[in-house]
C-alpha cells in the first residue's frame, strides 16, 4: 500500500499542464490553457486546463478532474495505479507501508502467480505464431473463424501443443516452480505424482484483467474433436488471482472505448467479443455463459452506467437476457436489450456486417427492460393467474430501480402497455419495497394486510424522490464556500458565542429537522467540511478538489468548474479602488451568500412538504374502506397543508389552499 506521505509528494510534484500535454496539445487561453477533448470527438476546443487550480474540464462531455482523476478516465486506471504512473513520470519512489509476514507472503505467491500466466501466456502465443503445428492447427482454426492476424495479436490468442508434459517440462527447465504451476491451474498432478498440462491440445484465450494481467485462461477443443465432447472449454480454475466472478471478458481492450462511447454491450461469449471488436464496435464484453455478479457490474460502474444486452433470439438468448436484469437496474445501470434475429449470434452477426450496419440495427431494435419483460410475459397471454404472476415479476424489477424520476416513468408506461390502474401498479411497488427494506434490515417481513401504510412522518430521513437539484446547489455552496462566516456572533442558550460557516449552518438545519441528502456522497461532503471548519486555514473548495477520494474530487471540479474564469464578484473585488470599498463590497458578497443559503434551506424543506403531501394523497385514495385510518390521514394532510404555507409565506409565495 502507498504510503501517505508519497501520496502526498506525488499530489504536489503532478503539474496538470504538464500531464494533460502527454496526451492533449494545449494552447495559451489568458490564464488558463484549453485544447481538444481527449473524451469525445469534437472540432472546436472546449476542454480548459486551470494551472492554479491544478484542474481540467470538458463543458462539452463534462470530463475531467485533478491530475490523478485526468490519468484515471483517460488511462482507465485505478487510483493506485494512476498514482504509480505519475510517481513514474516524476521520478518519485514508492513508499510501501511495512507489511506484515502473511501479507508479506500472500503478495509474493500472487505476483508469483501472476509472473507464471504471464509466461505461459507468451508461450501459448510463440506456438501459435512460430511452431509447426500452431501455425498448422491453431492458425488455422482462428482464420477459419474470422479471424484476422491483427485481432490475433490484440486479444493475444494462443495455442497449446497435444503433448501434455512439455509445459510443464519447459516451465520447470526455466526456472518457474511446481507450486505456482498448480495454483494457477496451468497444470494439475495425477494420482502418480505426474505434472500434466490442463489445456493440451486446444486453442487458448487469456482472461486479461483491467490493469493489463494475465489471470487465467479458457482453452477450448478444436471444432474438428468437438463432436461427443462433453467439454469444449477448460478454464482455469478458481485461485488468488482468478474469480470468474469476478471477471468479464475482453474488458482489457475494450474499457477506453467503454469509456468514450459511455456505453457497454454485454455479450456472452469470447468468440463474440473478438469479433464484435473486430467488427470495429469495440465496446464490448462477456460474462462467457455466467450469471452476472455484482463484481462484474461494479467493474462496469466504473467507466459506464449504459448497459446494452446483446444476446441470440432464441430461447437460451431469451432467458440469458433475463439473468442479472434487477441486479443491474438496483446498482443504478440505465439498461437496453436487444434480441438478433433468429439463427444469428453476435459473432456470425458481426462477420456479416459492417460496424455501420451493426450499430444501425441495435440502435433500431434496443428497448428498454420493461418494454422486453412486457412483451416476452404477457404476449398472448390470456390466463389470469399466470397474467398476474408476470406483472409482479415486472413490477419487482420497476421497484429495484434507483432513479425515482426513471422509476415513475417506468410505471406509468407499464400500466400503459398492460392496461391496469397506475395506483395498483404504485401500491404494490410501495409493498415490495418495503418487504426488501424488511429484509435487508434482517427483520420479519409483513403480511401485505400488515404492511406498515403510514408515510415518512417529516423529521424522519428524506425520501428517494427528493428533488436533486436542491441538494445538489447546497452542496455546490458547501464546496465553494463551505469555510466562509456567514453568521458571526451567533450565542447559544448558554451563552457561548460561535460563528456558523456556510457548511454549518446547512448541516445545523437538517440535523435539527433529522432531515439528511438522499445521495450518501452529499452527505459525506457536507460532514467532512464541518469536521474540518475548525482547522485553521480550511478552504474547501481547495480540499475538495484534491481531495483523495476520486468521486468527491470530480464532482467538487464539476461544481466549481465556473471558476476557470472570474466571478462578477470577484471581479468587483479587484476592482476596489480602496479598503473601506473591499471591505463594503466583501460584506455585501457575504450577505447575498446568507440569503442564497437561507433561501435553498427553505426549498429544501419545502421538496420534501410538497413530496409528503403527495405521498398522503396517494395514501388517502387507496383507504376509502378504512374509516379510522381515513381520518388520521386527512389530520395528517391538513397539518402538513398548514406546514406548506407557513413555507410558502416565507419563500414570498402565494399561500396554497
């Protein structure tokens, strides 16, 4: 692990002019420099590079970031691994915290495991390319699939000889141990003692990590021995380096262009992938026959939340697009299906087609998940039991999804296309979620006449529809202003005086009302600049920006990316001819930031109100039977009305009835 201090040494030494230039020509733009996007095409140069303030951004794609951030999106590294690359480019050394002897030892036989794939590997590939029978068998099975010389080389394919003791026998003659030979799976020992080769004979495909390693390997049987195998592929088996789980195909080549289409389409198989790519759609990869982890779509996560499924038009292709879809709408992927005509895989689809022709049918064949779920349940179903099974099926995946706003409209346009009352659909949405809350706390999950029906009381957390944009301008304020006093000599009720900072005073008023953000990051950045308000000189804007956690980083660039250029107010304040001027317009600058938080702290109060107000009403349609809960809820909505224009008032709005 680096060390703190090298972090640090690397953070001050990294000149964000100097490495964007390694990848983008930059020219003068008054204090700030500016060339073209490195993330998306684009003639006219928006991409601006601020050397005071150690940052760059697009405002075309909005990318961007601190040096570490830039070397991740355009490199498509991790954090630890962008910060060794700029520790190369700057000739700093580094510092490894001591580690203990297990971690010791466990970091060895890893890199040990790692150096052996990597061997063999190569060896699989000089084979291939240089030995008789690779050239003669190999060779010619890849050609006979399509493949052409280059994509060969870019996926680094390879072939073992029939001969099960020569890996072994070469590996050991180099020096590379039993042990490591075992442990990574390459060869296994019979009941004899004997080391023998797992993949002989066969067509080899590296599992290549997102950092570049070699972790396993998938070898299949040649399509002239494939008839009565029960087996055409061998994979490497599980290890400390290899969780199939844990892997996707083809994303070592394909996570810059994941990156920069800001899409992915998930395939299932290496044959798809290598010829998909080869296509020229090289955004794309495969699960190789899996179910979809959460591993897997975390990996995605980081360079994409737009997930394309892509699979065959038969049965098999059918249920494939089922496995993993609420998996992937509850970790917040935006997901498309799209269905090949039958007879058609991705990989004979992409022999036949030009990447144009490809890209034109997904674009006019993808729908989205609901839309797939609806038709492939219910087309021409007319039993009403199975009917009623289905849409619960539809409605559970609506219910997984993040995005209130999507969620809705998912809902709306499924009660559309089924023609049932949206209020039922929304009723037993509420339900599931509340039984997958009881789960998820590990307790009991109610009977649906017991199902708890009250709303969220106000002082209770926000709900998921919280409108963004509120929390999202607070937040901006706490990033760029979070230090500044807005109101000094504030005593408590015992007599002690304090000075309350932007970031204080937001976090004062929702703590007192138990009100918190609904995006947990919002939450953590408004904590982090109180904790820090009593360090002296404190900036955060500054703090975030560098701050060591990449997400919070990109969003506080984001949010201040206006200060490339001088505020109005900054401007006025250079512009003071005198102090008593500096110091009159200082404070009138200070005052307009009150008001602006004041102001978004009542917005705030009153999006939730208004949401509540919306949820009571939803409540008190559905219980026109149940007198004595009818009624608690209309005291319920009168109480909040009354709440509602007390904030209207204040807002300087009109009272609503």
């Amino acid at each position: 692990m680096i060390d703190r201090q090298t972090v640090e040494k690397i953070k001050e030494a990294a000149n964000i002019v100097d490495v964007v230039s390694e990848f983008v020509t930059l020219r003068k733009s008054g204090s700030n420099y500016k060339g073209l996007c490195p993330f998306h095409n684009e003639k006219t140069p928006s991409f601006y590079v601020s050397p005071a303030r150690g940052t760059c951004h697009c405002f075309g794609c909005g990318k961007g970031g601190n040096s570490i951030g830039f070397i991740m999106e355009h490199e498509q590294m991790s954090y630890p691994e962008a910060l060794r690359w700029l520790a190369s480019k700057y000739h700093i050394e580094i510092q490894e915290r001591e580690l203990s002897d297990e971690e010791r030892r466990e970091q060895s036989e890893r890199e040990s495991m790692f150096i052996v794939n990597e061997w063999a590997n190569s060896y699989f590939q000089e084979l291939l390319h240089n030995h008789v029978d690779g050239v003669a068998v190999g060779m010619q099975y890849y050609r006979s699939r399509g493949f052409r010389d280059d994509t060969i080389r870019r996926f680094q394919l390879g072939f073992d000889l029939t001969d099960r003791r020569s890996l072994p026998a070469t590996a050991l003659g180099k020096g590379y141990k039993e042990e490591f030979l075992i442990k990574t799976g390459l060869c296994y020992k019979t009941d004899r003692g004997e080391l023998i080769d797992r993949f002989a004979g066969r067509v080899i495909f590296p599992w290549i990590g997102v950092s570049g390693k070699v972790v396993g390997f998938s070898a299949r049987v040649l399509d002239s021995r494939t008839k009565g195998v029960n087996q055409k592929y061998v994979n490497s088996p599980e290890s400390e380096i290899y969780h199939k789980d844990h892997e996707l195909y083809g994303i070592y080549q394909a996570k810059k262009s994941i990156a920069k289409e800001d899409r992915v389409y998930m395939v299932e198989g290496q044959a798809d992938v290598i010829s998909m790519s080869q296509c020229g759609i090289e955004n794309v990869v495969a699960n190789s026959g899996t179910a979809l982890s959460i591993h897997q779509i975390h990996m995605l996560h980081r360079f994409t939340s737009n997930i394309t499924l892509l699979y065959d038009g038969d049965a098999a292709g059918i249920h494939a697009a089922l496995r993993g879809t609420d998996m992937l709408l509850q970790e917040g992927m935006n997901l498309k299906i799209v269905l090949l005509p039958d007879g058609n895989d991705p990989d004979s689809f992409a022999r036949n087609h030009t990447a144009s022709d490809f890209k034109t049918y997904i674009e006019e064949n993808q729908v989205d998940f609901i839309q797939f779920k609806t038709d492939l349940l219910l087309k021409n179903e007319r039993d009403p039991a199975k009917r009623a099974e289905a849409i619960d099926s539809i409605v559970q995946s609506i219910s997984v999804v993040l995005n209130p706003i999507l969620r809705d409209t998912y809902l709306h346009d499924c009660a559309q296309r089924i023609g049932i009352s949206e209020s039922t659909l929304i009723s037993q949405m509420n339900r599931m979620i509340r039984n997958n809350q009881e789960r998820q706390r590990g307790g009991q999950v109610p009977a649906p006449e017991q199902a708890p029906t009250a709303p969220p009381r106000p002082q209770q957390a926000l709900p998921v529809q919280q409108a963004d944009k509120v929390e999202q301008m607070l937040v901006q304020l706490v990033i760029r202003s979070g230090e500044q006093i807005i109101f000094p000599n504030v005593e408590d009720e015992n007599g002690k005086v304090y000075n309350l900072s932007v970031a204080q005073y937001i976090h004062y008023n929702l703590s007192a009302d138990g009100l918190k953000f609904h995006d947990e990051l919002f939450n953590r950045i408004l904590q982090e600049a109180v904790d820090h308000q009593a360090a002296g000189g404190f900036k955060a804007e500054d703090y975030f920006v560098h701050h060591p956690d990449i997400d919070i980083s990109r969003l506080a660039v984001d949010m201040s990316v206006d200060r490339y250029q001088l505020t109005g107010e900054d401007k006025e304040l250079q512009a003071a001819r005198n102090e008593d001027e500096r110091k009159m317009k200082e404070t009138n600058r200070l005052t307009a930031l009150r008001n602006q938080v004041q102001h978004l702290i009542l917005d705030f109060r009153m999006d939730y109100v208004e949401q509540h107000l919306k949820d009571l009403k939803r409540e008190i349609s559905q219980s026109a039977g149940d007198a004595g809960k009818l009624s608690r809820l209309l005291r319920e909505f009168q109480e909040t009305q009354l709440i509602r224009n007390r904030l209207a008032k204040e807002l300087g709005n009109d009272i609503i009835v």
